[in-house]
C-alpha cells in the first residue's frame, strides 16, 4: 500500500512538471513580442508564423517570385526590414535576401543549436531562418524569410513615417514641426507614463510621468527622420534637465521616442555630434510606449491664437 501511495506521489509530481514545461514553452514562444506596444492586428495565420514561430508553406507565399522595386516592412509593426535591391532567386520557396536594412533584424539561435532565427528588431516578430556560405551570392548570405510576415511597399508609393519628439511645451514642439518641410501632420499628446489616457491635469501633477509630446507624421520621400532630428535640437535647450526654459517638470523633459533601432540610431549620432561639439546632452532616448492624444484644445495651438513660441526658438546648429 505504502509502494502504490509513493508511485503515486511521483507520477502527480511528473504529470505537474511536464504541464508546467509545456505552459513555459507555450509562453517562450510569445514573449519575444513587446505587449506594450500598438500592432497591427494579425490573422490566426499571420499569428502561428509571426507569434508562434512556424512557416508558411514553400512556393506558397505572395513574395516569392515579386521582382518589383520597393521596401519590404513587418506585418505587425510596420518597420522597414529589406531593400528590393537586396532581393534575389534561391529557388527555395521563400522570398530570399543577401543583406538587410541596418539595425532592423535580430538573429537568435535556435533551440536545436544549428539554425539562426531571424526575427524583427522592432517588435520580435518572427520571420524566419539566415543562412551563410551557400555561395548564391557575393554576400555569401541568404535571408529566408516568410511572406506572411512582410509587407511590401512599391518605391512608386509614398511612405509615410511617425516620429515622437518631446521637448517641453508640446505647443512649441509642435508649432516648428507643424511647419517644416515633408510633415503630413501632427498630434500633441502624453508618451512614457504609467496612466492609460491621462488628462492634462494628470499629466501636469507630475506624477504620471508621462513626457508632452508631439507625434509627427511625415513623408520619407520629401523629408528624413536625420532632418527631423536636427530641427528638434535646433528648437530647445537639449542641455536643461527636468524642463524646459521656464517651464520645470518631469513632463517636460527632453526625449526621442524612437519606433526603430534605425531611429534609434540616428538619434544617437546627432548626440554624439553634439556631444563632439561640447555640449552635455540632457536628452534621453526611449523606445515608444502608446501615445495618447491630448485634448483638442491643446492641437495647433499657437496656430489657433496666431500667437509664437515663449520658449522654443530656432537656432541653427548643424
């Protein structure tokens, strides 16, 4: 009776550690997606390749055989993963490239240890595998990659991109971006806080922590992110920390948002340029969290009282 009561005993025990394997199994294959952040909705199939980490189906994908020019960005995210130009014929059954556009993709081993997953430095979508020494091309690299994780974009297409500036006041952030060159639109609101659609009074409590912020929305192909850049440090004292000008406050603190490491990137090399030029950059980058639009009081405001910026004045400085 003892023998039957212990053989019992362990096989509970047994049974209880191969589901909890298998539910941490089931979560590992999620928890490369950032659930903060605002995405795409997925199909139920986009979401076994792009989620769950499976593949589509040889020769079956849209991508396989497109020779067009243009970029390919992620299903779920939106950003810019490769470059027609980059493209190539491997007769494998799924689109194949032989670079990649800098910063957007992330390589993991797999769990076998012989296969390197490549997935969207962005979000963690899943794409697919990378192989190197095939020989197909003179990069010696081939990118295999899902269609069902990629959009592609025409180069006969405009492409519009967001940015997320921060820089105080958001009523002279967004007076100078509202105006410049290649900006469709623009939005003021609250970014980087712990409360789910604060009001300005919240935010101005302090204790949100949210930053005002503007988000523009621009035209890749009349403007650049680097422009955008320039014109927000050539528009605020980036030196001051906890406000700015005389407005003092954590929700006024100097940030880039930034939704790409791309973006991220280029925000870091104008504040290496900067910091090359003497000046202590109080400036901080952080990926972007879920923007909340402020009330609609608060929208073009300086264009509304036909007034100017107390605070944000255009200096140039590259």
């Amino acid at each position: 009776m003892k023998s039957n009561i212990t053989l019992l005993f362990v096989f509970v025990l047994l049974t209880l550690s191969q589901s909890a394997c298998t539910q941490n199994n089931k979560n590992n294959n999620l928890k490369t997606v950032d659930k903060t952040m605002e995405y795409n909705e997925l199909t139920p199939q986009e979401e076994a390749v792009i989620l769950g980490k499976g593949t589509e189906r040889p020769f079956t994908g849209i991508y396989v055989d497109n020779k067009a020019k243009g970029i390919y960005v992620c299903k779920q995210c939106d950003a810019p993963l490769y470059k027609s130009d980059d493209k190539f014929d491997s007769h494998c059954g799924w689109p194949s490239f032989d670079d990649e556009i800098k910063g957007a993709i992330t390589r993991h081993t797999d769990a076998d240890g012989r296969r390197t997953e490549i997935t969207c430095s962005n979000c963690g979508g899943h794409l697919g595998h990378v192989f190197f020494g095939e020989g197909m091309t003179m990069k010696n690299t081939r990118h295999c990659v899902n269609s069902i994780s990629m959009k592609f974009i025409p180069a006969s297409e405009k492409v519009n991109e967001i940015a997320y500036f921060a820089s105080g006041c958001f009523w002279g952030t967004e007076y100078h971006f509202m105006k410049a060159a290649g900006v469709i639109e623009t939005t003021v609101g609250y970014m980087g806080g712990k409360t789910s659609n604060p009001s300005y009074r919240e935010v101005c409590s302090g204790e949100t922590g949210h930053a005002e912020t503007t988000e523009v929305k621009f035209d890749s192909s009349k403007t650049s992110f680097d422009e955008l850049v320039k014109l927000f440090f050539e528009t605020h004292d980036f030196t001051q920390e906890g406000g700015q000008g005389p407005d003092i406050g954590d929700q006024y603190r100097s940030v880039i948002f930034y939704n790409s490491e791309e973006q991220k990137n280029t925000a870091q090399k104008y504040i290496d340029i900067l910091t090359q030029k003497g000046f202590k950059v109080a400036t901080e980058l952080q990926k972007a969290p879920k923007f909340w639009s402020a009330e609609d009081y608060h929208q073009a405001y300086y264009d509304k009282k036909h007034g100017t910026p107390y605070c944000h004045i255009y200096r140039k400085i590259f």
